[in-house]
C-alpha cells in the first residue's frame, strides 16, 4: 500500500491545531428545517440523519430547498459565541450525507445559493471566521450523498450499483476543489464516513486536498489512517492519552443538527470536565452547536458557552498549548491534571471535603503553587509520606476559592513526572 509520504519541508502546518485545543463544530442544513419530525414523526437518533432514517423520498426531501431561509443565521453572531467561549477554530457541515451544499457550488445546483435564502453561507462564515480569528475549517461528507445517484447511502442496499469513481471525479473532488480555491485559507476539511472508498480513492482524494492548500490538515475520517490527526468516534472519550494529534467530537444534547424534542442537555459542568479531560489525554475537543431551520443557536447552546467561556477567559492557560503529562499513578475524581513546560494545572470542579490538596507522587521540585486566576499564592508542603512517597500537600484552608478551581504548580520539569506507586 502506497504511503503518503510529506518530505519534512511540506508537513501540513499543524500548530494551530495542536495548540488551539478547543473549536466549534457547525451542523446546519435542509435538516435544520425538520428538527427530527416530518409529517408527524418523529426521526429516532440524530436529527441531520432524518431523511435516511425516515425513508423520506428525494423528491419529498427535497422542497427542503424551497423553504430553506435561516434569516437569523447570523455567521458574525456565532462566531463571536466561539470566540467568546474560547474557541480557536470553527467547522461547518458545508455538505453533509444529505448532497445540499451550503455554498455557490457550479458542480450542483443542489445548493443554498438555488434556495429560497440565495445565500452563499460558507462565505459567510469564512469571511467572519477571518475578522473574528478563527481557524476556519469544513466538513464534507465524502461518500455519503443520498441525493447523487452514484453517492453512497448508509443502510441501504443499492450501494453496489454505484458507480462511486464517478461521483468523486464529477462532484466530490470538483467541490472540493470549489471549497480550497474560492474560500480563503482552509484549516481543516473534516471528511467524514469513508464507506466503502477504496485506499486509492481516498489517497486521491487527499492529493487533491494538499495540491491546492497543502496546510489544510485532514481529519481521520478520510480512512485508511490518511488523517493528519485522528477522530475518536463521537462522543467516545479514550482512557489513554496520546502525543499524536487526536480530536473527540461532542454534542452538548444527544443530536448533532437541530432536534426540537432533543432537551437531553448536558450541563456546562459536564461539558467543562470533559473538554478538561480531553485535553489533559492529548487532544482536542470540537463542541457541536446545532442551529434551528430558521438559524437561531439553542438558548441551551448559549449558555453553555457561555459557561466555559467565563472559565477559560480565567483559566485557559490550562488549556492552551499544553502537552500530555505524565498518567497521574492513583485513580482519584479530585482533580484534572493539563500542564506545559516547568508548570503542573491541577483542574477541580468539585469542592473538597477538606482543607487541603494532596498530589502524590510528584518527582518535580516545586517552586510555586498559585490560583490560576488570582495568581494567589499558596502554601504548600512538599515532603515524604510514611512509605517514602513524595507527596505535595496544598494548603486552602486561607483562601476562598470558587468552584471550578485551577491550581498551577510551578516545578523545575519540562513536564510533570510522577513515581510510579
Ligand atoms: C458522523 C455523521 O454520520 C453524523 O451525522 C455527524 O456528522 C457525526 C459528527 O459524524 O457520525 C459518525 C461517524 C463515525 C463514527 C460515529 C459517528 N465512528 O466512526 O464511530
């Protein structure tokens, strides 16, 4: 199997990536529109799966694009909720399983530009990622496409009729070309359910990426291990870090597109925590909005964004550009450990029973010991339990903190390194 090989002087700049942390995941469409219920029922699962899921025929699904005005669809808006929220890139369903395009694609009329809104909303949204600096990224759904009749369709059994090497020359390669020369700097396209692509179409699919931006990273579901990072599978949280680039896409209810009847919300605590532990394993966490047909942001959405927004503006610095740390040896649910060079952040989002914080282990020398946010220092005691084992014992019995709590604790390390038990 032929690799891809990149010389050294043409790796795709990943920096933004690997230091960016946290971004915005856009999933918007005709399905917004439904809100997971067409004539009376109700779609089980993910809303922007609804037309499959629903057997809704092409012609029906269709008259989607008649109706398709989201006049509050406000791109400034929501990326000023991304930038607010700490977020440092941004991804949209540019073309989702469904074939719609959300931009003024000459490939296929099949596109918001022929809707009722005329819109051409991926140029919305990279002209306002760029005023906003935001790292604009987009997701295309590579061999999904229930409208093309030689795209792939999950669950069905005509994909055997397809002639998919006719559809990645006359639609998906052309608009992905579309996407990389009319849109300004690509940061990523997410490709997403490969299907059954061979290695080959894949490959070629990601020479045509990186011949026309070759800095667009490539997300780990174009398949065969061709990703310039890898994706975990949605929502699904690893329990083992890792220093090669990885992302964890999350929604904040159980839908990716709009779901009137989805109030299956998670709180910003939860949300917060698990953007906390993504990090502290290596990786990134790309948090999903789910706009309505008319493209308002869920209240819920707000203000969960809000939520970790008013944390990280305090306490980024235990996100950003931070590097895995060595496993913290004990199980314990007290404390998230991030951290960068010479500086340890321990992450509490639960009050302690006690007055004290004891981090076991450390074989750092410790400097300082400060609240994040205030810069308050602590005291601490740095010294040996009964069995020998180093251990750092933080004072807060004189200081008032607040809940989520982060502690940094300066050492003499390029990273936290702790015995094992
Ligand atoms: C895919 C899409 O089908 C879905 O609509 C949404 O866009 C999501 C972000 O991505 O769903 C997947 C694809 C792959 C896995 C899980 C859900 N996976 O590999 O576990």
């Amino acid at each position: 199997m032929e690799a891809v090989e990149e010389s050294r002087n043409n790796r795709p700049n990943i920096e933004w990536f690997r230091k960016g942390k946290f971004g915005m995941f856009i999933h918007f469409g005709l399905y917004s529109i439904l809100a997971g219920k067409w004539k009376g029922k109700e779609c089980r699962g993910i809303a922007e799966w609804i037309q499959n899921s629903l057997d809704i025929p092409l012609s029906e699904y269709k008259k989607l694009q008649d109706e398709f005005n989201p006049q509050h669809l406000d791109a400034r808006y929501i990326c000023q909720l991304a930038k607010d929220a700490g977020m440092k890139y941004l991804c949209l369903t540019a073309k989702h399983h469904d074939g719609f395009a959300l931009w003024d694609s000459k490939v296929s009329k099949y596109n918001s530009m022929n809707s009722l809104c005329k819109r051409d909303i991926v140029k919305e949204f990279s002209e306002a990622c760029k005023d906003f600096g935001l790292v604009y990224c987009l997701y295309y759904s590579q061999a999904q496409d229930w409208e093309d009749p030689n795209g792939y369709i999950a669950y069905k059994d005509e994909n055997e009729k397809k002639n998919f090497r006719f559809y990645l020359e006359h639609k998906c390669k052309p608009q992905i070309e579309e996407l990389l020369r009319n849109y300004g700097p690509i940061g990523m396209i997410w490709f997403d359910t490969p299907m059954q692509m061979t290695y080959e179409e894949a490959l070629d699919l990601k020479k045509t990426v990186k011949s026309i931006q070759a800095d667009c990273l490539i997300s780990g579901r174009i398949g065969f291990g061709l990703g310039d990072y890898r994706t975990t599978g949605d929502n699904m949280l690893p329990n083992i870090a890792s220093d090669k680039l990885w992302e964890l896409p999350a929604t904040m209810n159980t839908t990716w597109g709009y779901k009137e009847s989805d109030n299956n919300w998670r709180t910003s605590k939860e949300i917060l925590e698990e953007l906390l532990f993504t990090v502290s394993l290596g990786g990134n966490y790309l948090l999903n909005i789910g706009p309505d047909g008319s493209g308002k942001v869920p209240l819920e959405s707000v203000k969960i964004l809000r939520d970790i927004g008013s944390f990280l503006c305090r306490n980024g610095d235990s996100i950003y550009a931070t590097e895995i740390q060595d496993r913290y040896p004990y199980y314990q649910d007290k404390f998230i450990v991030t951290g960068k060079k010479k500086c340890l952040y321990l992450s509490l989002f639960n009050r302690l029973e006690y007055k004290s914080l004891e981090v076991f282990n450390l074989k750092n020398k410790v400097k300082l010991v400060k609240i994040l946010q205030s810069g308050k220092k602590l005291e601490f005691y740095d010294g040996f339990d009964l069995e020998g084992h180093h251990y750092l014992s933080i004072d807060l019995d004189r200081v008032d903190v607040d809940y989520p709590l982060v502690i940094e604790v300066e050492h003499d390390g390029d990273r936290a390194e702790f015995e094992e038990f």
